[in-house]
C-alpha cells in the first residue's frame, strides 16, 4: 500500500460510509482534523482504500 498523508485523501475516500457509528467515525475524523493516514494499492485509479488512525484501521473496495 502507498501511504498519504490524512490532509490529502484520495478522491476514493468517499467509498467510506459517513454518518454511522463505527468505521464511518474514524474516516469522518480523518476528514475532519487532518489526523492519521490515507493508503492506497495504486497511485493512479486506486481499487483499494484504507484509512488508519489512532491504532485503527479501516479498509475499503472501490
């Protein structure tokens, strides 16, 4: 996985699910506050997104 920094996610970031408890939380916070960190599988077009923070992880499909 590529690793980028949470003040620049990838335009896939909004495969996440936002305003529900639980994994939608932590990429909200990511959003938000700029805190944790954006992987992807590729730098171009990526089919993989994750999202980590905090000692949590949260994976997505795109």
């Amino acid at each position: 996985m590529i690793p980028r920094p949470a003040q620049q996610p990838p335009a896939p970031a909004r495969a996440f699910p936002t305003g529900a408890p639980g994994t939608g939380a932590l990429v909200e916070h990511a959003l938000a506050t700029g805190h944790g960190r954006w992987w992807t599988d590729r730098a171009v077009r990526p089919r993989a997104v994750a999202v980590t923070c905090g000692g949590h992880a949260s994976p997505r499909e795109v």
